[in-house]
C-alpha cells in the first residue's frame, strides 16, 4: 500500500515531518468523500507502526498483516457502529471512544469496544507508536466528540490521530484547532482512471468508463457501484433531465421496473446518490433564473435520499418522486 494516487502532495507534507521526527499527534484529512482519505490513513498507519521509512509496506510485515486481520494492539479504527438489526448506526457514540460495552437497552452490537482510553492505559505493545483512526470524524456525536477533545489536549507520548473528515466545517473549532490540516482535492479524470483499474482490473473496459463519469473526481464512492450497470442508471437520469415534466411519471415508472429483482436494492442505493448528483451538476451550468429552482429541487431531492433508507420509505414512491424533481432540470 503506497502513495495514495493523486494525493502526492498530502502525502509528501506527511512524510517530511515523519522524516524529521516532528510529526504532529493530529492530522485531519479533509476533502470530498471518495478521493483516498480512509486510504491516506491506512497507508500512514502501516507507515508508523511498521517504523518504515516511507508510504508502500509490504503486505506480507508482520505489522501489515495484523493491520490486516484487525488485530494489531497498537492501532483503534472507530467507525459508525453495527446496530442490532445489522444496520449502521448514524453516529459514533461514546462508549467506542471510552471503551466498554453499550449499556442494558443500547440498539448497538453488544461487543467489547477498546476505545481510546485503554489504548492509553498502557505501553505500545509493538511499535513504537499508536495509532487511532477516526472515519469519518464528521460522524461524532456531541459526547464523543468532547471526548475526543480531551484526548487532543493531553495526548501520550508517541500517539497518532489520523481524522478522516468530508465536511472539517462541522467539527468543534477546539478540534480543528488542535490538528494539522490535510488537503484532499478531487482527482483527475487520468487520476480517476488509474484508481480504477487498480481497484477493479477485472471489470470491462466500458465499465469502467461509465464509472469515471459517475465518480466525478471521488473513484472511492464510484467502486461501489461495480457490477451494477451505473453506466444505465445515468443514462436513465439524463434522459430524465433532458425530458418535459409531464414526462416524469412514465419515466419514472421505467426507472422503478429496472431496479426491481436481485440488483434492485443497491441499483437504488446508487440512485439515491446519482439523483442530487444530476441535479447539482446541472445547477451548476444553469442561467441564474433557473438556479434558485434547481437549488431547491436539489434540496429536496437529498432530503429524500438521507431518509429513503433509515425510514424505510417504498422504493416506488421514492423513485417517482427523484424523477418528478429531476424531469426537466436540463431546461435552459
């Protein structure tokens, strides 16, 4: 695992304080999702605690591998947590930052969380550091994230804080305050390419192709639409644009038909991502008559797609709705 691609100027300013002995304890990687942030901290964790002189540890390090199985004593990944219907959970919640296991009631996992503060109760086991990464940092609530505050102001000797983070504007200022500053831009198209053929060498040619256009800079959200035909769903949504409202509901009737079988529900994952997408795009290049009504619709249409999913709304009715906003929004 080396140099994130596209990403050689973060990692160029991480491995010169490596290199001079004075990295930071609290690094925030900011930038849009899917351009290599969750990668740039997994990468720079196999760095340190493999004590190596640069990005690109072998696979087979002995540090590389417990990395790899989860199990290495010295590093905390805190991630939204697995609820009891297997569902993700919304926040990161305090018990996974002070360690223990969620109280009689919680709707999370009952599992053993390490949490922070007995990463902190003892010595480094392995290496000579340790390492905590937080993804995404955006995702802590009020209680985890003054936890984490605290965590920042008095932090061991030899501790790491790799934050990944798609929106730095939400976070505490105390939080920003205390860590150096990572810049993750979007990626070329020639960038966006080469990520996915490494990523998915197995896939056709035109499939990849269709998944450059749809990953618009963030190659990460686009690999998990492999195997999904994106390159059709897109297609639905510009003719969608393209077509007179009135159109919509036939189209969207389509559009419903097609996500429906054995596909259907991660097809409909990617259009509740594809839809305020489309229409952002356009509210872009619109005349500025037209941008206040696309503004709108683009509001409403990523309403619907945070709540489609954790309401558990039909899938119809929300896929006729999408069509009704995006209908029309190629109009000049």
């Amino acid at each position: 695992m080396g140099v994130v691609i596209g990403q050689e100027s973060a990692a160029a300013q991480f491995l010169a304080a490596w290199s001079a002995g004075r990295l930071h304890h609290a690094w925030l990687l900011a930038g849009p999702e899917g351009v290599g942030k969750r990668t740039f901290a997994d990468s720079a964790a196999r760095m340190v605690l493999a004590g190596a002189p640069t990005f690109g540890v072998a696979d087979d390090h002995p540090a590389a591998r417990l990395i790899a199985a989860g199990s290495h004593p010295d590093l905390i990944v805190i991630e939204r947590p697995l609820r009891k219907n297997g569902e993700l959970g919304k926040e990161i919640v305090l018990v996974q930052l002070r360690g223990g296991t969620p109280d009689k009631g919680s709707t999370l996992e009952s599992i053993e969380y390490r949490g922070i503060l007995k990463l902190f109760q003892s010595t480094s086991a392995l290496a000579e550091w340790r390492v905590v990464i937080i993804d995404a940092v955006d995702d802590l609530n009020t209680q985890s994230a003054n936890s984490l505050l605290k965590s920042l102001e008095e932090p061991p000797a030899r501790t790491l804080f790799l934050l990944v983070s798609h929106a730095p504007g939400r976070l505490l200022p105390t939080i920003r305050s205390r860590c150096r500053r990572l810049r993750f831009d979007l990626l070329t198209p020639a960038e966006t390419a080469a990520v996915l053929a490494e990523a998915l060498p197995e896939s056709p040619a035109v499939e990849r192709a269709a998944l450059e256009r749809v990953a618009a800079g963030a190659p990460g959200r686009a690999v998990a639409y492999a195997g999904l035909h994106i390159g059709e769903l897109q297609a639905a949504l510009d003719t969608l644009a393209a077509a007179a409202p009135h159109d919509a509901p036939a189209l969207g009737l389509k559009l419903a038909q097609w996500l429906q079988g054995k596909a259907g529900q991660p097809r409909f994952e990617a259009l509740l991502d594809l839809a305020p997408r489309t229409l952002a795009a356009h509210a872009r290049t619109a005349p500025d008559a037209r941008l206040p009504a696309l503004l709108d619709r683009w509001e409403r249409a990523q309403k619907l797609a945070d709540e489609a999913v954790p309401l558990s709304l039909e899938q119809q009715s929300v896929v006729a709705e999408l069509a009704g906003l995006v209908a029309g929004a190629a109009a000049r």
